[in-house]
C-alpha cells in the first residue's frame, strides 16, 4: 500500500505559499502538479507535488548555469 501523503488543494496551496486561485490558473494553463480525484474531492500525491517543483526549478537552474 502506498504511504506517500496526498494532500487537499488547500493543504498542497499552504505547503507551496500559493493561492486557490494561482493553482487554478496553473491547471488552466497546461501546468501544475498532476493531481486526482477521490470522489468529489481533488488530490495531489507528495511526489506529484516535489515533480512540479522540480519542473519549476530546472530552468532556473539552467539559466544560472549558462
């Protein structure tokens, strides 16, 4: 059984210091952590979350490389 923690859209827009409104946004746009759902209730897994930030970081990265 998986025991990675899965977290709320609040629970995940507290975590990353972001509004409701930017995750909706995200999504919208073709971006953001992938997520789930779980009845009616929409879900993001740790390792979802740590992969967009990730993606997020990378060209960061790349650009104080270059």
């Amino acid at each position: 059984m998986n025991s990675d923690p899965v977290y709320s859209i609040n629970e995940y827009c507290r975590r990353e210091k972001i509004s409701r409104a930017r995750l909706y946004k995200e999504w919208n746009e073709g971006r953001g952590p992938r997520s789930f759902y779980r009845g009616s209730h929409r879900l993001i897994t740790a390792e979802a979350a740590d992969e967009y930030r990730r993606q997020l970081e990378a060209p960061s990265t790349e650009a104080a490389s270059a």
